[in-house]
C-alpha cells in the first residue's frame, strides 16, 4: 500500500467545475494521494459497498471533495454516506472499524466568504453547516479536520483559482506530514 | 420392404429428414438441401428404403406447399397484395411469356413440332414456389427487394397455371385412347369460367363473412385441437375444391389465407398449421429428392446436364434482364435471378398430364423430369454460391457505385446496422450532438427511415471499402449493431485491421457471441437482451408488490454483477472449466441479490441511538453533551428558523 491519502470525488459535472478541476490538477503528483471519482464509479448510484469500505481501511486521512451544493454535498456523497459508513463496520457491533482516521471536506462554495456570516445572507459559516459530517466522522470515531474552502469559486479569475488550488495541495501536504500519517508504513518497513 | 406399413414408411422419412437436415443444417447448407439429399438417399436408386410409390406420397405432400401458401397469405394483407400488382402482372407476366417463348424457340431448333415445343417452353418456365420460398425465408431473405419480386414471380407463376392446364389439350399431336383432363373441362369454356369465378368469390366471401363466426364457436369449445383441426379443415377443403375445378390449390389457399390475413385469428390459424406445413414441405422435399430417376441420369447423364444447364442459364438470362429492368440493384438481382432459376413441382403435374393428352411423349417427359429435379435440387446450392462467391466480389472491387455514395463521411460515429436497435443508439448520440453515419443493408428498412426524415445509407458494412467511404479513417467509434454474428466478428476483424484507432462497441446476441466479439477486438460488447430483461425482471418485482426502489436496486444489482461474471469469464470462455465456473458464478449472483445490504436489514438509524465511538470505547464527557443536542433537534430547528 503506497497511498495514504483517499480523495474521494464527488461533482456530478465535474467536466465543468474549473475550481475542482483545478484542484484534482494540483494535487495530481502526490504520489500517496488515491483518487476515487464517486460519479464516475457510480454513475446509477450503485454503489459498490465492499470496495469502498476496503478503500476507507486502507488510507488514513479521508478527503471529500465536492462542491456545497445546498450547504452539503451532492446527493452521491449522501447515498454513499448511508451505504457505506454500515452498521457493523462504521459503528454498532463489530463497527467502529474506521476509528483514529481522518476526515477532512475540501469545498467549493459559489458565495464570497462574508456571505457565511451571521449578517451574510447564508447566515452560518461553512463549519456550522458542516457540522453533519462533522458529527458522522466523529460518531465513527474519526477525527475531522479543519475543512478546506475555496469561496467565489465560479466567479474569480483563473489565476485565483489556481492559486486557491495550491493553498489545497499545501494545506494536504502539511497535513500528511504532520498527521503522521506514514508512521505505519515505516513500521511494517522496518519490520 | 415396400409394401411394409405406414408405419415404417413413416419411420424412415421420418429418420431420414432427421438425419438429412441435421447434418445440412450444421454444415451450413440449409434444410432444403438436407430434405432433398436425405431423399435421394432412401429413394429407389439409392437406399430403395422407400419404393415407387414416391408418387403417392408427394402428391400427399404438395399439401404442405399449399399449407405454406396459405400462411404466406395469412402474413399479406389485402392492400399489401395490390401494392404488388406491378411486380406480380409485370415482372412476373413477362417472365413467364419470354422464357416460355426461348424455350419454345429452344425446342424448335431440336425439330419438335411447335406444340411440343409450346408445351414444354410453358411447363419449363414455371419455378418451384416451394424450394424458393423455404430456401428465402431461411435465410431471412424475404422481406428484401429480391425475396418481394421472388414471390411475385411465383405468385404469377402459380395463376399462369390455370390457363396452362385449360390450353394443354388443345396441343396434343399424338393419339390418345381416351382425352383425361383435371376437372371438369368436358365444360364449355364460359361455363368453366363460371365456375371458377364461382368458386373464387366462395372463398373469399366465406372467408370475409363466415370464418370468423366459424372459428370465434370453435374457440369458445377452448378445446385447442379442435380449432387446430378446424384449420386444418378449411385448408383441405379449399385443396378439394379447387382440385375440382382444375385450379392451383396453392392459389386458392393463397387467396384464403389473404382474406383471413386481417382477422383476429390470424395468430392461432398461423401458430396451428405451421407444424404441419413445416413437416408437410419437409416431406414434399425428401420425395422430390426421391423421386429423381437416377437410371435415367445414369443412361444419359450428358444430355441431362446439358439439358439442365440450358434450363438455368436460359431462365437466369430472362430474370436478371428483366430485374435489370425493373429497377433492382445488381446484388438484389442476383439473388432474385439465382433464387428462380429452376424448374417447379408443377412441372410434374403438368408433365403427367401432358403425356395424358398425348401432348408429349413419355420418353421425353421422363427425361425432363429428371432435368426439373435436379435443377430444383441444385437450387439451394445456386443460392449458396451466388451469396457467399458472387454478392462479395460484387461488393468488393469495382461494383463500389452500387453503394449509396456516403456524403457526410467526416462524422465521428459510424453505426453499422440501423434497425430498431441502431436506431436508439444513434437517436442518443445525435441528441448529444455527435454525427453518426447509418449503413444499412436492407433496402426496406432505408425505404421505412427515410420516411421518417433519416437518410441511412445503403451499403455492406463487411466490406472494407464501404467503411472507408463512411469515414472510417477518420470516425472515432464504430457501433456495430447489426443482428448477426457472423457480420459483426466480420467488422469487428475487418476494423481491428484496416481502423485500429476506432473504438468498437458491439451488439451481440447472447453469452456466447459476446465472448467471440471480445476476443475478435471489440472494446465494448453488449448483450442484446440483457438490458431489456433486466428492466423487465425490475418490472416484474414491482408487479409483484415490491416498492420500486427495492425492485430497481435488484435488477441494478443483476446488471453489475452479470456484467462483471461476462468480463471475468471472457478469460476461461473455451477451456473446460468454463462451465463449472459459470455455474459458480451464477450461484454466487443469487447470493449477492438475496443478501443486498440495503433491503436485507433494515438501517439501524445509528444517531437515534446514544452509542458513539467514545462510549464504545469508554466514553468522554464531550458526548454527553453532544447527545442533548441531538435529543432535541426540532426546537433547535425551529429556533434557527424563527
């Protein structure tokens, strides 16, 4: 096992997102990072629930990246969600079998950054209204981490975009380095 | 042995049709040919395992030609016979005039008298409706350009009889004992053509006005073998009748089946009768392979031939000019002239009863006996040759102008095969703004699009050129969706060959034809039934009172995972533990539909329940306020809302 990192994609027109475009670009050398395109995989939704599990066990730092379609995810990450976080493998008995990993969104909102404040006209910050995956991750025992956003992502230039998509790639690297994420490949290599 | 019972006799015709168009049929020459050989076998100068009395019995027989021409009347409607009244009065008509008058010409240069000559020009110009039909409609040839004139032809043929058995006595040049005729033609002419008329308009108002009462209290009995036998019944007795008055009774039942074609009936009479027409014909075949008189073929086997060769390349001549004529492209006219180019079973009849009139003698009528026979019995082969030798190199080469010229050959799509099952793949691709190109090999089925504002293009997809000329050089992906294996592995070699950058999506009819196409090249081959049974399977669930979404996660299921078993078969397909694996594979597909995790158990909602990761593993006081919140989340709601 080399990646450490799962990036599970989730844009049902991902071929006209230039932000996530932009982003899966950036990241596109890190060799420890695997990419899972959900509506690719899935286009009629069935999910195939063994390969996802399997893909979840074997990374530690679990990244969705998708864009805030009605304040969350759109609706693949849902069903996914529901299927594959099971009972007797996320949670309940014999579950529980993702704990001490890590969650992580990576969003792209169409508002500015004020709008998701209390006089914004979204209201709530981006962490409030991801509180739900927030609660998933840590009902299943993984930790979340700060979420990633790129605000304005269809209205600024393209030059901003990719440099928001290479705040994305920095802020992954530092998380893999200091997440110590790789402590257990050392160990079986050393074993 | 030839007086052993019938039911011996039936024994070895029996056998012999099994045996016969089994092995025809595995070697790929078609049933006719199977009957044909299979009766020459246990004839009298073979096997001799059926004796002289062939005569009898394929008299008997020639009820199964009339059974067929009464299904192929069931199948026409009424208006569907006079949109042919050009193909049947023209080319049929002129067929027969002109080769009846080469021949007769032919004749004459043997120095026979010329009514002799009239007589067998006539009886020689007449074809074998049955063998061209069976022979076309195996081969799916009917309902082309070809198969459509074909019939009519033989539809002509079959009435140019009437007025040949009125004529026949008129020509006698020898002395008779006693005048035998058919029918009643002791009768003054207008009254036999009274009594024709007569009998005709019987059949067609008793037909219109009185089968159906007829059959609607025989199905009420709901007794299926009487129905069956009632079918039966009113085929035999348009036979009888128009026996009587010396008519064609393939004509007459073609004419029934023609007035009942638009009944609702239709289906019960065709799915009743076509059993005992099939065995029927299969009979008829094996007694005309058995009625070949090999000991004549033996005394003079050259002039036979030479007679035979004569007879076919004579009518060959007349039919291709006349298709030529009449507007039909070369390939079609090849069929069409090749299908036609022997003598018919109504040579035997009018033979016989021509050497009754003391219109021919008997040596000359046996001897063209034999020269029908054969060429009747060579028909089947003659198709086979002119499909697979001649209509390729006809396609190849320089024939190319046959072909529609493809004019907007820079599309990125070809789609060979534009039937119902092009038509959707292409009607998707075009509404996502992709070109595609449409070959098509079936002249009706362009005439029916065209109707419909699509121009498909007439042309042989297994030909290297015509898929050049449809821009396979510059097309990306090619989708073969023509129904035939054979031509699909054809374009899938002849692509993977001459255009290994077009991408391949293939239609195949089953299991076995999508391993073969993968291992040829395709790229992507799919099942022609799967996706409609799986939609039906899913429909059927619902029938069955499941919600939809559990029926449709079902049928999803049995698509992935059949899907998956074909990909991951495709490896073993051919090796003996194919079969073991196959069946390990569907077992587990049963097991996997059974246990599908989202309808097995129902969702233990995990939030409801106030048992996290932390507490599991023994808990941290962050949870317990977590938990409050998520006790009271409507007025949390609702608070945020207000």
């Amino acid at each position: 096992m080399t990646t450490r990192v799962l990036l599970n994609l989730v844009h049902p027109i991902f071929e006209k997102s230039w932000a996530n475009q932009a982003m899966l670009e950036a990241i596109q050398d890190l060799s420890y990072v695997h990419v899972n395109d959900l509506y690719e995989e899935y286009p009629d939704f069935f999910i195939d629930i063994q390969r996802e599990q399997k893909l979840l066990l074997d990374h530690s730092l679990i990244i969705f990246q998708h864009p805030f379609y009605w304040y969350s995810s759109p609706s693949l990450l849902k069903e996914w969600q529901d299927l594959v976080l099971a009972e007797g493998f996320a949670y309940g008995e014999g579950g529980y079998q993702l704990a001490g990993r890590y969650w992580l969104n990576a969003i792209t909102a169409g508002a500015a950054k004020e709008s998701y404040t209390p006089h914004g006209f979204n209201h709530f910050s981006t962490t409030e209204l991801l509180r739900p995956f927030e609660q998933t991750a840590d009902f299943c025992g993984m930790k979340f981490v700060e979420p990633f956003v790129m605000y304005e992502a269809e209205t600024i230039s393209h030059r901003a975009v990719e440099k928001e998509a290479q705040r994305y790639r920095d802020y992954i690297e530092s998380l893999a380095h200091s997440l110590d994420l790789f402590s257990d490949i050392n160990e079986e290599e050393a074993s | 042995m030839e007086e052993a019972g019938f039911l011996y006799q039936a024994f070895v015709f029996l056998a012999a049709a099994v045996v016969g168009v089994s092995i025809a049929k595995h070697v790929g020459l078609g049933s006719v040919l199977g009957y044909l050989i299979a009766g020459m076998i246990i004839g009298p100068f073979a096997l001799g395992l059926v004796g002289h009395d062939v005569d009898d019995i394929m008299h008997f027989a020639e009820f199964g030609v009339v059974m067929m021409l009464f299904l192929i009347g069931l199948e026409l409607q009424p208006k569907k016979l006079w949109n042919m009244r050009m193909p049947i009065l023209g080319l049929g008509g002129l067929q027969v005039l002109i080769t009846t008058l080469l021949l007769m010409l032919l004749s004459l240069a043997f120095e026979m008298h010329w009514k002799m000559a009239l007589a067998i020009g006539m009886i020689l110009a007449l074809s074998s409706t049955a063998i061209v039909l069976q022979t076309l409609s195996e081969k799916d040839l009917l309902r082309t350009d070809a198969g459509k004139s074909a019939f009519a032809v033989l539809l002509f043929q079959d009435m140019a009889v009437i007025p040949m058995l009125t004529l026949l006595p008129l020509l006698a040049t020898l002395p008779v004992e006693t005048s035998v005729s058919v029918g009643h033609t002791e009768l003054e002419a207008w009254q036999q053509a009274a009594l024709v008329f007569a009998v005709i308009s019987g059949i067609i108002l008793i037909g219109r006005y009185l089968i159906r009462p007829l059959f609607n209290w025989i199905a009420r009995t709901g007794l299926r073998e009487i129905f069956i036998a009632t079918s039966l019944l009113l085929v035999l007795s348009i036979t009888i009748a128009m026996e009587k008055i010396g008519l064609s009774p393939a004509l007459g039942a073609f004419l029934a089946g023609v007035v009942l074609a638009e009944s609702e009936y239709r289906h019960e009479l065709e799915v009743g009768l076509v059993t005992f027409k099939s065995l029927l014909l299969g009979l008829f075949f094996i007694t005309v392979g058995a009625s070949i008189n090999f000991e004549i073929l033996m005394q003079s086997p050259w002039v036979i031939l030479l007679l035979m060769t004569t007879l076919i390349v004579i009518k060959l001549i007349v039919l291709m000019l006349l298709a030529k004529q009449f507007k039909m492209s070369l390939i079609e006219n090849f069929v069409f002239s090749f299908a036609l180019a022997q003598g018919g079973e109504f040579a035997f009849v009018l033979f016989i009863f021509a050497v009754q009139n003391g219109v021919l003698t008997e040596e000359i009528v046996s001897l063209l006996t034999v020269v029908v026979a054969l060429s009747m019995a060579l028909t089947p082969v003659l198709l086979i040759i002119c499909q697979k030798i001649i209509v390729p190199k006809l396609s190849f080469g320089k024939e190319r102008r046959e072909f529609d010229n493809v004019d907007d050959g820079d599309t990125p799509v070809i789609v060979a095969g534009y039937g119902r099952f092009g038509q959707i793949v292409s009607r998707i691709l075009r509404s996502q703004g992709f070109d595609t190109t449409l070959l098509e090999y079936d002249a009706v089925q362009i005439d029916l699009v065209k109707k419909f504002g699509t121009k498909a293009y007439y042309g042989d997809v297994t030909n290297e050129e015509v898929l050049r000329v449809a821009g396979a050089d510059v097309a990306k992906m090619i989708v073969i969706a023509v129904g035939n294996q054979e031509k699909s592995l054809k374009v899938i070699e002849l692509c993977r060959k001459h255009f290994p950058h077009l991408k391949i999506y293939s239609r195949a009819k089953g299991r076995r034809e999508a391993y073969e196409q993968k291992k040829a090249g395709a790229d992507f081959v799919m099942r022609e039934t799967l996706g409609s049974a799986v939609i039906l399977g899913r429909e059927a669930l619902m029938g069955l009172g499941y919600r939809k979404y559990q029926a449709h996660r079902t049928a999803t299921a049995f698509y992935h995972y059949d899907s998956q078993h074909l990909e991951d078969l495709a490896e073993v397909w051919g090796d003996k533990q194919y079969v073991l694996k196959a069946a390990e594979r569907a077992e587990m597909l049963e097991e996997v539909l059974k246990a599908d995790q989202r309808g097995s158990k129902v969702m233990r909602q995990a939030w409801n329940t106030p048992v996290s990761y932390e507490e599991e593993e023994g808990g941290e006081s962050v949870t317990e306020s977590n938990k409050d919140d998520k006790q009271a989340p409507d007025n949390k709601g609702s608070e945020e809302s207000s």
